[in-house]
C-alpha cells in the first residue's frame, strides 16, 4: 500500500520508494517523505563532501508529500542531488509541503541550473508527469532563487499554467518566506559565501588532487628505497604544504587575500609559504642547494596557483567568462613556472641526489 495515498495520516512517514510509473492517478506517484535526517542521511552528506559516489549521491525525481500536504499546499522545487533535497526538506520541520524534485542528474541546484538541467523544459515535464495540476488547488511553484538562471518563468507559465515564484537564497529562510505571503525580505535575496560555507567545499579539491599526489609520492619513496635517490621531509614537505595551500588555504581566506584572480590568490600564498619553507630549511644556501631552494620558488606557487583557480566552479564571486579570462592568462605563466621549477629540481638531484 502506498502510505502516501492516506489522507488521515497523523504523523510523517519515513520515506518509501515504491513509485508507480502509471501516472493516471496522480498520488499513486507521491513519495511520502519527513522532515527529519538521520544518520545515514548524515554520513551520505559526509561522504559526498569527500566525494565519494558523489555522482550517485541522488534520489529518483517525482513529487514528495512533506507532512500532511494537502490542496493548498506551497509546491516547493528543488534538484534530486540527495543533498540538495535533504537540506530543503530539514528546514521545513512542522510544515505541510509538496516537494517537486527535478532530475538534474544528481548535480546541485546552482550548477544544474547553469548547466540547464535545472530549467524550464524539465521544471513543465515535471509538473505534467506527476499530476500536480490534479494534486493542489492552486497554480503557483516556488523555484530556489538560486536555480533563477535556468527557468524562464514566463514559458512555464505559458506552457503549465503555473506561476514561477523565486524564494530565498537560504532553506533557512522558507518558514519566513511560506509566512509573509511568499514575499522575500532583501536580506534573503543576498548571497553569502562565508568561511564555513567555503570551507565545507574543500574536501571535494583535496580529493582531485590526491591521485597524483600518492602517485608522486610513491614514486619517490620508490626512488628512495632503490637508493636513486634520497628523500628527507625537508624536501617534500613544501610541496605537499603547496597543495594545503591551493586546495584549503585559499578557498578560505579568498576574500582576505589582495587581488580578484583566484590564481594570482594562490600564487601570494604559495610564494609566501614557499619562502617560509626556504628559511625553516635554513635558508637560500649555495651550490645543489640553491638551485633546489630556486625550484621551490618556482613550483611551489604554481601548484597553489593551479589548484586555487579550480575552485572558480564552486564560489559565487565568478563568472564564466571571467573564468575562461584568467585560464587563459594564468595557465601559460603557471605552466612555464612548474616546468622550469621541474628542470631545476632534477638538476638538484642529480647534483646532490637529494630531495
């Protein structure tokens, strides 16, 4: 039995995943779902920080019933990135709501809207193949304001008969927005991008970037054991503190950090942390060891600069051609500074045989 045909149920179900797929009755399709996360919830969220199974962290579009959702209940729209749907669902706590999920492949919101998953074809095919003109008395959708840039509200108005309205930034906000008549405060219309905010995504750069470091440092602990080569953490540690700083770092501190290029951000604090590297290793030195100490000058901001500038794609400060811009300036210069900075490292080892 589909619990969420039972108009008299007194409590929020867990959620069910049997749906139909025969769409002549509409609320054979309703998935009865709760406001309340648990821990599987949690840990989900946790491991698609880290990325794994990232692009299978999704649930199957359709209309979810929050609560006792009834005729005039709000119709709120999000993606079906797992995440993305439990957030929304979490700030509805003691609110009756339909929930309309778009399949946007598992992608966010924000990015699925840029993409065009998020928009106006599938936000009209949804809303006809779930039956909603049928489920709820009223004509009106409430779209992520965020997800703005993929529906153009006229055409689906045009062509659903229901009206497109823009909620807040925050799911925090819905309550308030559901109270004062579906009117956004100015305050909910800003976008913030804080230090947790953009901490929280930098797990997902670390994990890019591990693959080559463990490739790399496994090479040399090769070329250390073969005795090829030997290897001291005075060495390496610049280098892997070079990734901290492109991928963490600077992420974090990116508006406290001079300039709008998030490469050229990178770059200061790679040059920065480069010379202190320099000096905690007892300074520029001569002969072997300056021309390693050179290849560090070099390498070590180019690596901070590179993985700083991949975090364009996740921060509200860019814009795409202004991403393409600064691609095609910074990774000429980045290129030719980790390139010379690899030619002088090899000439340190085979001048000392040391890294």
């Amino acid at each position: 039995m589909n619990e969420a045909s039972n108009p008299v149920s007194t409590a929020p179900k867990p959620m069910v995943f049997q749906i139909t797929e025969d769409f002549s009755n509409p609320m054979d399709s309703i998935i009865q779902t709760s406001s309340d996360l648990n821990l599987d919830d949690y840990l989900g969220a946790w491991k698609a920080r880290w990325g794994v199974k990232r692009m299978e962290y999704k649930i199957r579009p359709g209309l979810y019933r929050l609560g006792e959702a009834g005729p005039d209940s709000p119709v709120l729209v999000t993606a079906n990135y797992k995440m993305s749907f439990d957030y929304l669902r979490r700030e509805l706590t003691g609110l009756n709501a339909w929930i309309l999920v778009l399949d946007t492949a598992g992608i966010n919101v924000w990015c699925a809207a840029g993409k065009g998953t998020f928009g106006t074809d599938e936000l009209v095919t949804r809303i006809a193949v779930t039956g909603l003109p049928r489920i709820v008395s009223h004509r009106t959708v409430i779209v992520p304001q965020l997800g703005a840039a993929g529906v153009a509200a006229h055409e689906v108005r045009r062509r659903s008969g229901f009206k497109v309205v823009y909620g807040p930034i925050r799911g925090q906000d819905i309550p308030r927005f559901l109270r004062d008549e579906m009117k956004a405060s100015p305050d909910m219309r800003k976008v913030r991008f804080n230090f947790r905010d953009r901490l929280v995504l930098t797990p997902m750069e670390l994990v890019g970037v591990l693959k080559p470091v463990l490739l790399i440092t496994a090479l040399f602990l090769l070329l250390h054991l073969t005795g090829l080569v030997r290897v001291t953490w005075g060495g390496v540690y610049p280098y892997l503190g070079a990734v901290l700083i492109g991928a963490v770092a600077t992420p974090a501190l990116l508006p406290f950090i001079p300039g709008r290029a998030f490469a050229w951000k990178g770059w200061i604090l790679g040059f920065l942390w480069a010379a202190l590297a320099i000096y905690l290793n007892g300074g520029p030195g001569n002969g072997p060891g300056l021309i390693a100490n050179m290849a560090v000058i070099l390498l070590v901001p180019a690596i901070s600069s590179y993985l700083a500038m991949n975090f364009t794609g996740a921060s509200t400060y860019t814009s795409l051609s202004g991403v393409k811009r600064e691609m095609r300036l910074a990774v000429p210069i980045q290129a030719a500074s980790a390139g010379i900075g690899i030619i002088l490292l090899i000439v340190s080892f085979f001048r000392q045989g040391v890294l």
